[in-house]
C-alpha cells in the first residue's frame, strides 16, 4: 500500500502507516492452527448447527469481556471512546509541522511550473 502512496502522501503519512504496521505484527503474529479445547464453545456450535430453533444470538466469552461488555452499555459514550483507546492502545497520527507544509507547498509548486 505504501508503495502506491504519492510523494504528498509518503510525507504526511509514513510515520504513522510505518508504526501503524509495527503495531499491528507486534499484536497478530504467528499463531499455530490448533484443535479447538472449549467444550462450552463446541455445545454452542452444535446447538446452532443442530437444533430446529436455534438462538438469535449466542455469546461466548471469558469474564473480563463481560465486563468490558456491560460497562460499554452502561459508561456513557465520551468515557467508553477513553477506554477503548487506552486498552486498545494503537498508534496516533500527528499532523505535519508548519515546516513540513511548508516545504510540502514548495515542492507542489515546482511540480506544476515543470
């Protein structure tokens, strides 16, 4: 993707796309393929795939997502956007210095008079 960015772009937006990138291989790497030892999850497969009415929705999660579940309904927006980024924790974007713009609008320039 970054090699299709235009100069323009390369500039405004390489820093953050870099560590944005670094950020995401640090948190998915490689995880080996392994069979599956929740016995709780495979009754809920099999009750969806099996019965004749089957739930609308089931839910499977260990406590602490309960928790984080219950306090997004309850935390009022403004708060939850807080936590979320806290936890979530991935990289920012910064706008350019006036420099950078600057130097940006030069090089425009001298593209278009070419």
């Amino acid at each position: 993707m970054a090699a299709n960015f235009s100069t323009e772009q390369h500039k405004f937006y390489d820093d953050y796309f870099e560590r944005f990138n670094q950020h995401l291989k640090i948190i998915s790497g490689f995880k080996a393929p392994n069979q599956m030892q929740d016995r709780e999850l495979l009754k809920k497969f099999e009750h969806a795939l099996t019965n004749a009415h089957p739930k609308p929705l089931y839910i499977h999660e260990p406590w602490r997502y309960k928790i984080y579940r219950l306090l997004s309904q309850w935390c009022p927006p403004v708060i939850m956007d807080l936590l979320i980024l806290k936890f979530v924790d991935m990289p920012t974007y910064h706008q350019p210095t006036e420099e950078q713009e600057e130097s940006l609008k030069t090089n425009s320039l001298k593209i278009e008079k070419s």
